[in-house]
C-alpha cells in the first residue's frame, strides 16, 4: 500500500500543463534553432511559369521535407500544393483546370517522357508560361499516385537527363540520379524558364540547412546504389529498389 501512495504522490506532481515546446519559425513552422528561413532568396522569385506540386499524404510526415522550400522559395500563388493519393473533380475542381490547360506539363519518367530541355523556352516562339506538375512522395508513392488518376496519363511528361548529384547531401537517396522536390522543381524551372540563375537561388534554403547540419555534426551521405556497388551499404534493402538497381548498366558511375 505505501508502494501505491508513494505512487500516486508522484503523480499529483506531474504538471497538469503540456510541455514547453520549442520556439517555432513562423514562416518554415521548424524550430528556430534549425530554421532555414536565413537561406530563401528575398524577395521570393516571380517566375512566369508555375509550379504544382501533388502531395502524397504520408509525405507530410517527414521532418526534412523540401516541399515547403520550394514554396517560400516562390511569390505566392507561384507554387500551388494540393495533397491526396486521388484528386476527384468533386474535390479538386481547381487542380483538374489547371491539368486541362494545353500548357501544363508534368515531371515524370514515363514511357512517352521527353527531355525536358527539349520544350520551347517560355517567351521563345509565342510560348506562354507553364504550369509544371510535380508528384512529392518516395518513388512508389509517386507511381501510385501517377497510376491511380488517369489525368496525369493525359498531360505531357517530361524528364530530366543528365542530372546532377544530388545536393541534398544529408539524406541518402535510393538511386545515383535522384533528386528531392526542391531540386526537381528548381532545375526543371531555370530550364523552362531560360534563366539558369534561378536553380542556385531556390536552392538556397536547401544548402542553408545542409551546411548548419554538417557543421553540427551531421555527415554526407552517397545513395543506396553507390553503396551497395561498392558492398558498403549498412542495411538491408527493400525488393523494388533492388529490382531497380538490377536494370541499371554498371557504367552510370
């Protein structure tokens, strides 16, 4: 019995109060000691073109999502997020307009894809700005997501060739070639755009919040497919990425 009491004494201490919670930027809603507000470009850029992102519910799960990069990144309205696995005209009315425009294109391999710097530049040739459609989630998600609205079938796709390393060097991705949203967006815009300088700018935040963490103890990290080559991966990996990297010709590095 006096166990219980003393117990019970215990517990009528615990504040009935929640606990502090550390500050919270206003803007990135990250704590203000790892906040990378200090790395947007200001004022946020005003391209022609615009920018839909297609969120994957569980994407809004992850603490160091680059979404959110992309759109503080941008004047509002530059950057548009509609988050769903499905996107139903009941539900959706303003994002399926804007898949019907003639000039919306979408950034994803599929078959049909074509490389993205082969469309006419905004301004070239009477070409009126795009609305460039990103699907943000791990490659599964985007491909179910891509697969579960026949829309996104419709609408021209594009892709990226010849990309760079990936510069997101605190998190590793799963293939050589891969790159977050922010850069995704960032490259394909400077491209659409023929503005070259607009990459480095909304990148910004994306090498803010990389060089605080390795200067606190952070490391780089190389992709899964680097590592498994080279029979240095700590963990196992899952059978889809290692299907993937089973098509790939040993000489992409």
């Amino acid at each position: 019995m006096e166990d219980v009491n003393c117990i019970w004494q215990e517990l009528s201490n615990i504040s009935a109060d929640p606990p502090e919670m550390r500050n919270k930027c206003s803007q990135c809603k990250r704590p203000v000691a790892v906040c990378w507000c200090p790395g947007l470009p200001l004022p946020p850029l005003n391209p022609s073109s615009r920018i839909i992102i297609l969120q994957h519910p569980a994407e809004v799960k992850r603490c160091l999502r680059t979404a959110p990069m992309l759109t503080l990144s941008l004047e509002s309205g530059k950057c548009l997020t509609f988050r769903g696995k499905k996107f139903p005209q009941s539900k959706f009315s303003e994002l399926i307009e804007i898949l019907n425009d003639p000039n919306t294109i979408l950034l994803y391999p599929s078959v049909d894809a074509v490389p993205l710097d082969e469309l006419t530049m905004v301004g070239s040739n009477g070409q009126k700005p795009y609305n460039l459609v990103l699907l943000d989630g791990t490659w599964p998600q985007a491909k179910a997501m891509y697969t579960s609205n026949p829309l996104l079938g419709k609408i021209r796709s594009c892709k990226l060739i010849n990309v760079p390393a990936s510069e997101y060097v605190i998190r590793t991705q799963p293939t050589e070639g891969c790159l977050s949203t922010l850069e995704s967006g960032a490259i394909a815009l400077s491209i659409l755009e023929g503005k070259p300088w607009l990459k480095d700018a909304m990148l910004g935040p994306l090498h803010y919040l990389c060089r605080f963490q390795l200067e606190n103890g952070a490391v780089t990290h190389q992709s899964k497919e680097f590592l498994i080559k080279r029979n240095t991966c700590p963990k196992l990996i899952g059978r889809r990425l290692a299907k993937q990297l089973r098509i790939l010709p040993d000489s992409s590095f």
